[in-house]
C-alpha cells in the first residue's frame, strides 16, 4: 500500500515522469545503499524471505530472482538480496561496451501497468562488468549474455564466447539472451542452425556452469519446439521464458496513443502469453527442464500461476517496477 501510495508516484515523477532518468535515479540510490551494512540488514529483516530450492544443481535461498535489464552493470548487487530476491541476474552485457539505442527508448503504460523499451544492450561491456564483480552475493548471481551490435551475425559465437569467458569465474549461471527485439538480427539466432552453434560452444566452454536460453513470446509452438530439441542436444540447463513482446494485445485504451513506440512490451499484457509458453515448454520436456518464468508477473496469484504452469524459479521486472518490495516478499512466500 505505501508502495502505490507513495513511493511509486514519487519515483514516477522523477527526471519530469520520464522513465529511464527515473530508473538511473533509483539505481544509484540503491547503490548508495549498498555500501551502508545496517541499512542493507534493515532491508533484509523486513523483505527476507527463507523458501529455499535447488535447480539445475544451484541453490536458491527463495525462487524469486530479479530479471534481467533492471542493472544491467550490476552497480547495486547487495541491494537486492535485501530487497528480498532470491537470485539476480545482471546484463544483458555483451562482448563490447556499447550505448543502446537512442533516447527516449523506456516509455510508462501506466493504466496497462506495462513498460516498453528499446534500450537495445546498453552496457560498459564484459570487461567492465568483470571489474565491478567479485565479492560474493548471499544469492546464486545469473549473468545475461547477448551480442554486440556491431558484429555481424555470422560472428556471433567468438562474440558471446568473449563475453562468457570474461565472466564466467563470477557467475552461478549463464543466461543466452538470443530474444531481445532490440537488438537487428538477433532472433535468428533461435533458429536451428545458429542456435546449435551457438549452445554447443557456449555449454562447452562453460564446463559444468549451467547455461540457460531465454526465448522469445513471440516464437510458434514449432518454433519453441525447434530451440527445445537443440538445447536438449547440446545440454542446455534451462530455459528463461520470456523475453518482452512485439505485439501490443490488452493495453488499455488510454495507453494506445504509445502502442506504435518500437521495442518490447513488458508487464500486465504479457502475463498470460508468458504463461502459455511456461506451460509449453513444461508439456513438450516432461518437466525434465528447468524454466525460470518471467513475464507480467503482477501479483502473487501471478506467482502462484506460473509455478503451477511449471516454472521451477521466477524473476521480476515491471512487477517490480509496478509492486515494489512488498510483491517480492509475497511471490517468494509461494508455496510451490
């Protein structure tokens, strides 16, 4: 309540309402945060949450991890253990550092509770993420991959190989972003051929890391079942479904003045696409695949829907962004 109340209109109205100068402020705040002990153990008394399970070989102190994009360069990683998630994952960070695409690229659908973004990998690069790592979090650290702008498809493998053995030493998994909508040419890499490429050299050279492939909503069943019967090939340890969304189906009629904005659609209209493809990919492996479910995950009963879907572990984003904390706390206290 204090979250909608207060704290959401507030940091809604940073940077004159526009949305990434609102998330930038938040960041460095929490990094702020996160050299200052008694706050970070303030934090963690009243979000904590002990819901402890084990997936593909790691253990998580609660099922409920942070998504991708939120710190990209992970410049606030004590914070969010305190904030109650389970599990982070930093990135999307590619071989090269690399600004994104231009601004605006984050836009609000407030009355949809959905976000569009176009940010399109802005990161300082493995190498500079590398730097920043290295003390250990009290939760297992996921580490998004995805290519570099600038290198062309057919080079794809040496550039996320680059990134992988850069940050390998500091990660609990690796995640394969082959989906984002953002990035020119990069969802063909989930088609048959540059995906078994692309996994078999990246399982290889993981050696025991578990590697995980985050797939698009927007992909067929045939498609979905095409990239599962690579990964089961080259021994891919999950799947991460799913990225954001091209399509703009269930916004609200307010919010459709910004459904032409190019990017990924995330949030509410997502939820239930997003938990089809849980179910799906669930369905097609006889559960003998982890998935980690992401996508409009709003609510605990949205957390409860997509561990019945078949999701071992979920992540947050705008639910985060929509919820706060509190969700957090809640969605870990599931009972799966």
């Amino acid at each position: 309540m204090i979250w909608e109340q207060f704290a959401r209109p507030a940091l809604f109205r940073v940077g004159g309402g526009d949305a990434e100068t609102a998330h930038e402020w938040t960041l460095h705040r929490l990094a702020q945060l996160s050299s200052v002990p008694p706050a970070l153990s303030a934090l963690a008394s009243k979000y904590g949450t002990d819901n402890p399970v084990e997936v593909f070989g790691v253990r998580f102190p609660n099922p409920v991890g942070l998504a991708a994009g939120m710190d990209k360069n992970g410049i606030a990683l004590p914070a969010w253990p305190a904030l109650g998630f389970g599990f982070v994952e930093v990135g999307t960070v590619t071989a090269k550092p690399q600004p994104g695409n231009e601004k605006p690229r984050v836009f609000r659908l407030r009355e949809s509770a959905a976000i569009i973004n176009r940010m399109g990998f802005n990161n300082e690069g493995a190498a500079g993420l590398a730097a920043r790592l290295g003390t250990k979090l009290p939760v297992p650290l996921g580490i998004s991959l995805g290519k570099s702008k600038v290198t062309p498809l057919a080079d794809a493998v040496e550039d996320y190989l680059t990134s992988l053995r850069l940050l390998s030493p500091f990660a609990d998994y690796i995640a394969v972003n082959v989906s984002s909508p953002n990035t020119p040419g990069l969802r063909q890499l989930q088609g048959r051929e540059h995906l078994d490429e692309l996994l078999g050299a990246l399982v290889k050279e993981a050696d025991g890391l578990p590697v995980l492939v985050k797939i698009a909503p927007d992909l067929t069943d045939d498609a979905i079942g095409e990239a599962l019967g690579v990964c089961a090939d080259t021994g891919v340890a999950g799947i991460i479904a799913t990225n954001t969304t091209l399509a703009r189906n269930g916004l609200a009629p307010v919010d459709l003045s910004l459904s032409g904005e190019a990017g990924g659609l995330s949030g509410r209209p997502l939820t239930t696409r997003a938990r089809e493809v849980v179910s799906f990919v669930h369905r097609e492996t006889g559960g003998k695949l982890p998935i980690i479910g992401v996508g409009g995950i709003m609510t605990p009963d949205d957390a409860t829907r997509m561990f019945d879907a078949g999701a071992a572990l979920i992540q947050l984003y705008s639910g985060f962004i929509y919820g706060g904390p509190a969700l957090v706390r809640a969605a870990a206290s599931v009972r799966r």
